[in-house]
C-alpha cells in the first residue's frame, strides 16, 4: 500500500505512508504473509501500471513459502480493472480460474 498515490492514501487512510507507516503497513498484505492463511487467488494484468506485476509474482511467491494454498493467474497484456465489462476478455478469462478456485477444482 505504500506505493499507492500519496493523495489516494490520504484519502483512504487518512494519511500517507510517511504520516501514518503503521496503519498502512497493518493493512498492507504483503506485511501479514504467515502460515494458516486460507487459500488465495490473485488475479493479475501482466502490465498493470498500478499494481506492479513483479509485486504481486513476490506476494505469491511469500505466500507459497509460507505454506499458504492458492494460485496466481496472469492475464496477458492486461492492465489494471481487466475485467470491465463483464464479457471483456480479462473477465472471460479470470471468471473460470474464480470458479475453479472457489470450487476447489485448481
């Protein structure tokens, strides 16, 4: 949450992640990664500008070290919000990957 836009933080959270550091790294998942998780699915654009990809693979990774279940799947080309509207091709694609997750088909 720390590379979120200072003025969106401030909205957010009341501050930025130099005014508030411990609020933003209370609720920043990247800092609560620990064994007994429940199952994650994270959903990606490959060239999401806001949510920066190698972060994200990161998350995964720490989650899968931790021992955490879940998956990460990797829209290709796809930037921030690939899933508006309903039937863009982000939304087909990620849609199954929810259903099997949620399901537990992985």
């Amino acid at each position: 949450l720390t590379l979120v836009d200072p003025d969106l933080q401030g909205t957010l959270f009341g501050g930025t992640a130099e005014q508030a550091p411990g609020l933003l790294r209370l609720l920043s998942p990247a800092e609560q990664v620990r064994p007994g998780l429940p199952p994650t699915l994270l959903l990606l654009g490959s060239a999401d500008h806001y949510v920066l990809p190698d972060r994200v693979a990161a998350y995964d990774r720490e989650l899968r070290s931790a021992g955490v279940d879940g998956r990460l799947v990797t829209v290709p080309y796809a930037d921030h919000v690939f899933d508006r509207p309903f039937g863009s091709p982000g939304a087909q694609l990620t849609r199954e990957a929810v259903i099997r997750f949620l399901t537990g088909l992985n």
